[in-house]
C-alpha cells in the first residue's frame, strides 16, 4: 500500500502535517480506534528500486544497505469519503529517518506503509478518562478526545517545549487541558510526572492513556500502579521513543526496556 503526498504543513516549529492520497490507499480501512498506526518504509538515498516497492521483496532481494527503515506513526486523520490519510511527523532537525522525510516532502512524493494496527479507544462506561504524553502521543490524544463521551471529564497534560508548540484540541468530554514547558525548566524530564502527583483525581473509575518517552513514562507508570492503585488493564501505556538513543538503537532494545518496566511493578 502507498500514498502520494498532497499537501505538507507545518502546524507547530517541530510538527509537519503530510496528507496522503491517491489509489495506492484503496485497500485502507481504519479500525474503530483512536490510536490506529500505520507502518510506514522509508528507503535510503540511492534505493535501486522505485518508490513503490514491497518491503519483504526488498529485503529478499537487495542487500541490507538497501532495506528501507520501518517506523510506526499514529494517524491523525482519514477522510475515507475522499480517501485522504494525515500523518502528523514529529521532526528534529535532521536527526532520525522519517523527520526529516517529512520535512523534505513535496506533492507526488510517495510513502509505502502496511496497516493500519490499533489497540486502543476511550472507554465509554469509565467515569473519566487521563490522556498523557508529549508530542509523539499528541496525534492519538487529539482523536481520543473526540471519542470521549459529551459532558465526561477528561484529563490531559502534555510536554511541549514552549507555547509555539502548543496544539489547539477540543473534545465533547469536559476538558481539562495543560501544557507543560521544557523551556525554562529545571527538570523537563519530571514535568508529566510532577503534574501527575500533584493531582486530584476525580471520583469513579479512570480510563488512562500513557505514551512518549522511555524514562519518563515508565515513571508515570509506576506512579499509577503503584501509588494511585490503577490496574493494568485500566491503563493504555506505552514507550514510544528514547531520548538517549536513535531509532534504530531504541528498536532494538525496546523490548527489554519493557520488560524491565513490568518487573517495576510485579
């Protein structure tokens, strides 16, 4: 499956919105999630082979060098009627694979994903729902909120760098919304984790949506097992990225960071 880039914006100093369409996506079907993912396949300057291609060929066929990076990003939107697919990119400069492809994007270009996998979506019977993350959770919180029910309470405290990366975000649920800075902070790491303590949570049962980055969500996590007494299963809880380490690097010990995460709480 492909999609060819329509548009390309950006929508805050790190955050490039890509559009995709056209009919390489007319096998797409979204699940009935919020936080549905697609696969995508960036390959390397140079590929011999062209910009439409099946990743399990090019594995078989080419040598490593030119196996294309895979990464998983949440969608931020699908139009089926007009078949358009937005992917909201997080960017750091040049680092990483898929920033910088996103940054570089121009109408025609086109990006080969598999999917969409998903997992998660408020739970309509909780009496209120906690979304946390930073940027790299920011597109699954933003369609979460419109899935939670009119007039439910809904916490949100998200980690931006300043008030130029701040997102506008609605939901029918009563919102309670923070932004938190890294800039001018002694101890951007603690920022979700400090707010998290510091709150009274609302009376009934909490359905809960944890991701960003490594270390810190892992101390979120423990907080909320551990301290607020939240199940497992009441929690959506996930590392998406290290901040020690390059995508590739965090790919291949991801698995045992999450392990280590679970015998935090056995």
């Amino acid at each position: 499956m492909f999609g060819q880039v329509e548009s390309t914006a950006w929508v805050t100093p790190s955050i490039v919105r890509v559009v995709l369409g056209g009919e390489g996506l007319a096998g797409f079907a979204m699940p009935d999630h919020t936080d549905a993912y697609v696969n995508i396949a960036v390959p390397p300057a140079g590929a011999p082979y062209g910009p439409v291609f099946d990743p399990a060929t090019v594995r078989a066929e080419h040598d490593r060098q030119w196996w294309p990076a895979r990464r998983r990003y949440t969608v931020r939107a699908w139009d089926e009627g007009r078949r358009r697919l937005t992917i909201d990119f997080v960017v750091h400069g040049d680092a990483g694979v898929a920033g910088p492809w996103a940054a570089a994007a121009r109408p025609g270009d086109v990006l080969v994903l598999e999917g969409p996998g998903s997992g998660y979506r408020p739970d309509p019977e909780a009496d209120w729902h906690l979304l946390i993350g930073d940027e790299s959770a920011l597109p699954a919180i933003a369609a979460s909120l419109g899935a939670v029910p009119a007039g439910r309470p809904v916490v949100v405290r998200l980690v931006c760098d300043d008030a130029s990366h701040e997102l506008p975000l609605e939901s029918p649920g009563r919102l309670d919304l923070r932004w938190l800075h890294r800039a001018g902070s002694a101890a951007p790491d603690r920022l979700l984790l400090d707010a998290l303590e510091q709150l009274a949570f609302p009376a009934g049962r909490v359905d809960a949506f944890v991701h960003g980055e490594a270390d810190e969500i892992r101390g979120i996590r423990r907080h909320l097992l551990v301290e607020r007494g939240l199940s497992r299963a009441a929690m959506s809880c996930s590392p998406y990225w290290h901040r020690t380490l390059a995508d590739e690097e965090w790919r291949r010990v991801k698995a045992d960071f999450v392990a280590a995460m679970e015998a935090d709480v056995a």
